[in-house]
C-alpha cells in the first residue's frame, strides 16, 4: 500500500510541477462538467423536484383531452357528472385565473384568487397551518361568506398573525370571514392566490364551459391512471348520452393525466432539447480528454517500456496514469461545478418562473455526484485509454528510440481519429444550433404587429360591490377614460378587456366563431373601446374603426385580423358576417366593418391566433361576466415623454374617480414585451453558449494534437530545414495536416445533421410552432466558423514548427 500512495504522490507531484497539462485537460473536461450539471440543476429543480404534497404520484388531472394526448380543463358540469368513480379515492375542484379587489388588509389591493371546493384540499393531503378547510355549507350558493388566505398574503398583510382566524376581510365589497391560512405548497401545487373562495356550485351545474375549471383526482389504492381515465371517458359519455349528444362521443375524449405532468408540460420540451445540447458538449469533451489522454501515454512510451522491461507489474505501470487521471477529474469537477453555479447564477433573472419550483435554483447533493461522477470516471477511463491503446509500442522499438518515435504511426492515426469524431459531433451541434438560432432568430425579429414604446399600463378590477352590473362598470370606465387622457403629457387613452400582448397565463378569451358558410373555429375575442387601435398603433389594413356610433343597442359590428380574414374570408372579411358564439345565447350576427394587422397575443415564439375585435359597449352581459370572472380590465395611455412620469397622475385619476377602488400592474407596455420574449432570449442565449462551447472543445482538442505532434517531430523538422526547407514550407505542411482534419469532420457532422434535420424540424414546430431547415447559409456558416476555429488552433504550433532551431533539434532528445 505505501509503495502505491508512494506512485500516487509522485505522479500528483509531477503534473503540479508542470501544471499545463493538468490545467488544459482538466479545464476540457470541466467544460463538459459545467454544461450537464447546469442543465441537470434545471432539470432537478422543475421536472425530478417531488411536488410538495404526500404521495403526489397518486394525483391527476381529469378533463378533455387535448390531441397532444394531454388533458385539459373540465366544465362544472363535467365535474359533477364524474360523481363518484371507484377508481378514485377523492376529488376536487379548482378554478383559475381571477383577481379581486380586497379591503382590509392593509391598503385596498387587487390580488389573484383561486376558487376550490371543500374536497381539493382533501385530495392534495394539505391540511391549514391554520384555521380549517371550508364547510360543506359555505361550499354551497347560498352559503355563509367565507374564505382562506394564502400563506403569501397572510405574511405579507397580517405579518403571520396567528389570531388571524375569525376576522372578516372584504373580497369585491362584501364582507367574508377568515376560516384558515392555506399553507405555502398550496401555492407552489395551484400558482398564485392570495384569496381563496370555495366555488359554491349549485346542485346541479348549468355551467358547460371550462372557463380556467380543472378537475384534480387522488387515486384510489391498486387503481392506474389508464383505468382512472376509463372511468371518466364512459362517465362524461353517459352524460353526453342523456343529454341527447350521444353519436358525437363515440371516441374517448375524456382521460386522466398525472398531476406532475400536467405541470410539467409546458417547461419539458426546451429542457430536455438543452439537455441533449449538453450531452453532446460532454461527449465532445470527453473524446477531446480521451485524445489528451492519449497523446500523454505516447508521450510516456519509453517510461512505460523501461518499467515494463524491469518487470513492473501491470499495476505499478497502470499506476501513474490512474493517478494522474483521478487528479485532473478532481479539478474537473471542482471546476465544473464553479463554471455550473456562475452560470446558472447569471442566468438567475432570465430564468422562467415555470421553470422552478418555489422560485429558486437549488444544486444539491445529486449535482456534486454527477460532477465528481463524470470527473473521475471520464478521466480514469481515458487514461486507461490512452495507456491501452499505446501499449502496442511499449517495447523494444520504444526502447530502441528512446522516446524520440513522438506518437508513431498508429497513435497518431488514432489521435486523428479522434480529432475528426469531435469535429463531427461539434459540427453536427452547430448545424442543430444554427437551425434553432436562425428559426428562433427569425421569430424575435417578427413585427408584433403593433407600437408598444411610449405606453403605460395598468390593470383595474371593478369592484363588484360598487359597480354591480355592465352599465355601471362601462360609466366607470368611460369616466376614468376621460380623466387620463388630462394627466400632463398623455394624448390619447384606451379601455379593453386584453392587451395586444401579455406575459399573464390568461391573457386571452377564446371563443367559438362561426362564418355564414358555416365554418366553425376558435378566436381570440376582446372588448375595445374606439382609441384602443390609435393607442397601440396597429394599422387598419381595411374599412374603418369602432366609432361613438357603435354604441349598445345598435347594429353589432366586429373588425378581425388579418390571419382571421385571409384564413376564413380569402383576404376579403370586409362587409362579411361573423356569427360570435356567445355562451347559451344565440349565436350574435355582427358585420365586419375592418381588418387590423395581426398580433402575437404570447409573443413570437407562440403561434398566430386569429383576433374578434368588439366594441366594449355591446358586449352582451353573459360575455362581460365571464371577463369579470376571469380578468381585470386594461387600460392603456399614450403620449409625449417618459410613461413613467404618468404613474402619480395615473393612481390620482383612480382615487379621484373611483375612490376605494384598487389598480394593479401599473407598468410599461415595453416592460410586457420584454417579458413575453425573454423565452426567445434565453433559448437564443444557451444554445448560443452550448454551440460556443463545442467550437471551444473541438479547437482545444485539434490544438492538443497538432502541438503534441509538432514536438514529436521536432527532430524531422530540424533534419528538414537543415537540409534546405523553408519555415513557410513547414507552416504549409502543419497547417495542411490540421485543416484536413476539420474538413473531414466537418463533411461527416453536416451530414449526420442533414439526416437529424427533420426530427430538429419537427422539435422546433414543437416548441414554437415554426419549421427549420438546415439551408446553404446555416451550412455555411458553420464551415466558417469551424474552419477558423481550426485555423487558430493551428496557427501556434505551425509557427512553432516553422521556427525550429535545426542544430538544437539534431542534438538528439
């Protein structure tokens, strides 16, 4: 043991004498380190992270299922059609997407509320930390006012207070009474909600629309999510069945999905498209390592061939190498691990809150075992690689050159070899990378389709207390309207129900469309008053704007997008009639008298939905409601300046014509947007990094082989310049040998990539709903920067090459 700690500390002591090659494969592999353990810790903290909720693996989501084989939400009166499936062991339900307006906690304030019945909490094992669940009778229409605080709002407003329990709070001017304090996994399982309400069904439901309702399900002991899914399938189709709907149902369009994947699919797809990135950028250092590795054991021949001659066991030769590789595997991952937490720290602000789970980056345990894993064992491996494949020369003819033979015929072919495996997997990631950039590129450069510099916006939920019905709210609106439009600087004011863009999740009302040949399709509808086009700057393709004229009671008008009038019109909407389906009433015959460039309601990178613009004012009540329920209303000014100089004048308008009436979001329309692209720049950003990382890895590994084998033949170039040759002759000849390896790389990378470009087109229409193609320029692009990459990493040892000292290298070794 002593005489192999003895070997251990010499061959340590050896490479921290000379640390050069110590540091570059080490610095090599930790590039490959800090890649996967970034992605991993994405990964960890947002797919593998456990949700906060005892067995959560028996939790699921029952509803529709969507064509993408995921489900999706459930109307109320699904819900209780379901009853009481056997396979279930309880069952709740939740509804999304609303806001109201609070008094009492503080400041009036506009929060974001969840409605829930008395069994979801049930369902998810989560108990109060304080207080208790809801009744059955508050759970009922007529019940007793109640409600539960979000553990968010309970500190923030009550500073943890536990006496919190029995105060009353007023939600929408009427008065309820705190029963609980939810606790914080409530809010990492369901999203934000400061107030929560029990959704107080009726007994039997009228309510057919899905409208943010999600139906979530513990099972039963022994029962699988595919029998789960069974069960609510022939449910929902009995209930379609009696309500006379019967030959429509024939197919399952009812099913069960587990919860966690439900959360889960809208982050997958990049993820796991980045941790393919960062498995090739592993791979491509680990082959670059392997490389190193080997050029190290050729280097040693006449060492390894002495031991052996002296009758060294396999072990004492293996030794050194073992050592050397456990070292730098150790630097490795310490190195990686650093390059990992910096990178993922300068990412923090850029990362989707998606993304993570309780907000937050966490490394762990299992990102030090991957890092130390990969580390020693890739590096251990790779010297017992090298050491293998060059003990082919360790003998008489080692011993008889005496070290001079450099890498040799066979080493050097295998070196090159393994140059030209790096330089295909660069290359085919940077084809990938091209694609992705060029398509995602494309995409961030798209026109929005309307102006959002020098507008500021805010959100208002009327208070339900104090404008109870449509009229009053719409003589709110108008007042406050008119009053921003005096705050010094503003020119022109607007009113709507959405946004030309937004970063909420509900930022958009879809509804049924109908066109008098009876073409049926969803569109996005949203209310507007008539400066709502002037305030954003979206131009009229065709016929005219809403006016004063088109006011409630007269004839109903619409203007459409442009997609919707291409789509569904052949590019002439104008004059036509649009039939909006508006929940149980009649389908509303409305003219349209305009046709407006089109807009990205989620940004770029999410598809073009078409766009149903009504005026405010004839806005049936059923359709008002459901905004209400819903969202709050945006308002949106423009004018001369800075938008921020408006906020002052913007809260005294509020209180002066609404007093006691909170706003929220109070923020730049440029603000918005940033945030609805950050996905295109932080995509844009990692790819960039792993494409950039993998030229970084493919340079180091031809410069590792180009200057190994320059000073293996530093004797034949001296034996050549002193019989005449000319250092630019030398430099002709490393300079040849090395881009001869880059350009067969590069030939087989794209043409792998030219076989993988339809599976990277269609992960691309996946993720953003656009194909790519791998064209002449990404192609080209590539070439060059792989060949000046190759170029560089040359360069210094050809310059070495073309100024050896002649006599000095005939000296000998």
């Amino acid at each position: 043991m002593s005489i192999w700690l003895a070997e251990i500390l010499r061959a340590w002591r050896a490479s921290l004498r000379r640390p050069g090659f110590l540091l570059l494969a080490g610095g090599v592999l930790a590039l490959g380190i800090g890649a996967s353990v970034a992605v991993f810790v994405l990964i960890a903290n947002t797919l593998w992270r456990p949700l906060p909720a005892p067995r959560a693996d028996r939790l699921v989501v029952i509803g529709a299922l969507h064509d993408n084989g995921h489900v999706g939400g459930i109307s109320p009166h699904e819900y209780q059609s379901l009853g009481s499936p056997a396979g279930l062991a309880s069952m709740g339900l939740v509804h999304f997407g609303t806001v109201v307006n609070i008094a009492g906690a503080g400041a009036p304030a506009q929060v974001p509320l969840i409605e829930m019945d008395r069994g979801l909490l049930p369902t998810l094992a989560l108990r109060p930390v304080l207080g208790r669940n809801f009744s059955a009778q508050e759970d009922r229409s007529d019940g007793p006012k109640a409600v539960l605080l979000g553990h968010g709002l309970w500190q923030r407003a009550y500073g943890g207070d536990p006496g919190v329990v029995g105060r009353t709070l007023k939600v929408e001017g009427v008065t309820h009474t705190i029963v609980g304090v939810l606790p914080a996994a409530f809010s990492i399982l369901l999203g934000p909600g400061d107030v929560v309400l029990p959704t107080a069904l009726p007994a039997v439901s009228r309510d057919y629309y899905h409208n943010g309702h999600e139906a979530i399900a513990r099972l039963a002991e022994g029962v699988d999510i595919a029998t789960a899914s069974a069960q609510a399938d022939a449910a929902e189709r009995t209930m379609f069945r009696d309500m006379g709907m019967g030959g429509n149902w024939k197919k399952p369009r009812f099913g069960a999905e587990g919860y966690a994947s439900a959360f889960q699919q809208d982050t997958r797809p990049m993820l796991l498209l980045f941790l393919t990135s960062a498995v090739l950028v592993s791979l491509i250092a680990l082959v670059n390592l392997a490389n190193l590795m080997l050029l190290r054991a050729l280097a040693r021949q006449h060492d390894v061939a002495v031991r052996h001659a002296l009758g060294a066991s396999q072990w004492r030769i293996l030794l050194p190498a073992l050592a050397e590789g456990l070292l730098i595997g150790a630097v490795a991952a310490l190195a990686g691990m650093a390059l990992a937490a910096a990178g993922l720290a300068l990412l923090r602000g850029s990362i989707p809150s998606l993304w993570l789970w309780g907000g937050r980056v966490q490394t762990g345990a299992m990102a030090w075992q991957l890092a130390f894993g990969m580390g020693l064992l890739g590096a251990v491996l790779a010297a017992v690689f090298g050491l293998l494949r060059s003990r082919g020369a360790a003998g008489a003819e080692a011993l008889r050159e005496g070290g001079r033979s450099g890498a040799g015929v066979r080493g050097g072919r295998l070196s090159r070899s393994l140059v030209v495996a790096q330089v295909s997997l660069a290359a085919m990631l940077l084809c990938a990378a091209g694609v992705f950039m060029h398509a995602i590129g494309e995409a961030s450069r798209q026109p929005l389709g309307y102006t959002e510099a020098g507008v500021l916006t805010f959100e208002l939920a009327p208070v339900k207390g104090h404008y109870p019905d449509t009229a009053s709210m719409l003589a709110m609106t108008r007042q406050l309207v008119e009053r921003l439009r005096m705050i010094p600087g503003v020119t022109d004011a607007a009113v709507t129900t959405n946004l030309p863009t937004s970063d909420d999740l509900f930022g958009s009302f879809n509804n049924g469309m109908h066109t008098p040949e009876g073409n049926e399709f969803e569109a996005q509808m949203k209310g507007i008053d008539a400066d709502y086009f002037t305030v954003f700057g979206m131009a009229l393709r065709e016929g005219r704007g809403f006016t004063r004229e088109d006011r409630q009671g007269g004839a109903p008008v619409v203007i459409v997008s442009q997609d919707l009038a291409d789509r569904w019109y052949g590019g002439h909407a104008l004059g036509k009639e649009l039939d909006v389906e508006v929940n149980d009433a009649p389908h509303l015959p409305a003219r349209i008298v305009g046709v407006v460039a089109s807009t990205w309601q989620r940004g770029p990178l999410h598809p073009l939905l078409p766009v149903v613009y009504l005026p405010l004012v004839q806005l049936p009540a059923p359709t008002m409601a459901i905004f209400r329920d819903l969202e709050p209303l945006r308002f949106a000014l423009r004018g001369h300046g800075n938008p921020d100089d408006w906020r002052a004048g913007v809260r005294a308008a509020v209180a002066e014509v609404a007093p006691e009436q909170p706003i929220a979001k109070l923020r730049s329309m440029r603000s918005i947007v940033e945030r609805t692209t950050a996905d295109a720049r932080l995509n844009l950003l990692l790819i960039g990094v792993f494409a950039a990382l993998a030229v970084l890895l493919a340079a180091a590994g031809l410069y590792a082989v180009m200057a190994v084998a320059v000073a293996a033949r530093e004797r034949e170039f001296g034996v050549r310049m002193a019989l005449g040759a000319a250092p630019s002759r030398l430099l002709r000849l490393v300079l040849r040998g090395g881009l001869w390896q880059i350009a067969l790389g590069l030939a087989l990378g794209v043409a792998m990539a030219w076989l993988m470009a339809r599976a990277v087109s269609q992960v691309l229409m996946t993720l953003i709903g656009r194909s790519g193609a791998l064209d002449p320029l990404v192609m080209v692009g590539v070439a060059v920067v792989l060949v000046a990459a190759g170029l560089l990493a040359c360069l210094l040892p050809a310059l070495r090459a073309a100024n050896v000292a002649p006599m000095r290298a005939l000296k000998g070794e």
